[in-house]
C-alpha cells in the first residue's frame, strides 16, 4: 500500500466517520435533527494524559458544562484520546465549535465535532486492541497516545 502519513489517517477518519453513522439508531435525517440542536461536541486527538480537569478548564471558557465523559480504552479502562462535552445551552457548544477547535492542549492539536448525544457505551475505544481505531494503524511513534500503533509493528 503507497500513500503518506496524511493519506492514511484521512481514510481512518472517513473510516472513523461511517462507523458513527452505521452505529447511529435511526436514519441520516434524524441524525441530522439531532445534530442541529445537540449540546454535546466530540473532541479528538487529545493526548491520553489529558485530564478531565483540563477539559473542564478549556471548554468551560465557552460556558457552563454539564458534563464531560472520557472516552476510555474497552480493555484496559484507560484514557485514549477522545472526550464527549456537554454543554447546558447550544450557544455555548456552539461557541466551543468556533474558538477551541483546532487550538493546543496538551501539545496536540485537538478536533471538536458535533455529536448527537452521548449513549452509554460510546465511551469505549472501538479498536480491536481496546483503544481508538486510528491508533492502532499508527505507524510513527506518538508518546502521547501510547507510543506506536497496536497493530503496525515498530521498526
């Protein structure tokens, strides 16, 4: 397989986003509904020493959270990368999406999307090894998401 770095983390990402919509109950214009009028983002690309303190930190700058929930690894228990964030008002959701996506924690560029609401379970990495799927075809060493992919070998 050819391709750059960037190449395959794009199609984990398209991959990524099609497993939500097949996992989503119901058809593409709920899901849509629901989008326009949800509270809760889902922030990506955090660094698995990042703490729900520090979530709370930046994200209650946009205003008053409801809560936050960890994404956590399904074997381990573990942090591996991900968050959900629930806002009380959509306007303050809607202000984290305009300012806080794309800024720094942590030393990681981080990702805010809109999710349609947090169900229990979704807090569990859906990858084969307990974490999240992009992380296990990683093949550069990340220290701060568990060092190499879990699936790729070092070399």
């Amino acid at each position: 397989v050819s391709g750059t770095h960037s190449d395959l983390e794009f199609l984990l990402n398209d991959i990524m986003c099609k497993l939500v919509l097949i996992k989503f109950q119901g058809d593409r214009h709920d899901q849509d509904r629901l989008l326009k009028r949800s509270c809760t983002l889902y922030v990506g690309n955090l660094s698995f020493y990042t703490t729900e303190e520090q979530i709370y930190e930046l994200f209650g700058k946009s205003g008053d959270i409801k809560k936050i929930i960890m994404g956590l690894d399904k074997l381990k228990k573990t942090a591996c990368g991900f968050c959900f964030v629930e806002y009380y008002a959509r306007g303050d959701a809607e202000n984290a999406m305009r300012y806080i996506n794309g800024t720094r924690l942590d030393d990681r560029i981080i990702r805010t999307d809109w999710d349609a609401g947090f169900k229990e379970g979704r807090q569990y990495g859906r990858g084969r090894s307990g974490g999240q799927v992009r992380d296990e075809y990683r093949q550069d060493y990340d220290a701060g998401r568990g060092g190499y992919g879990k699936i790729v070998p070092a070399q």
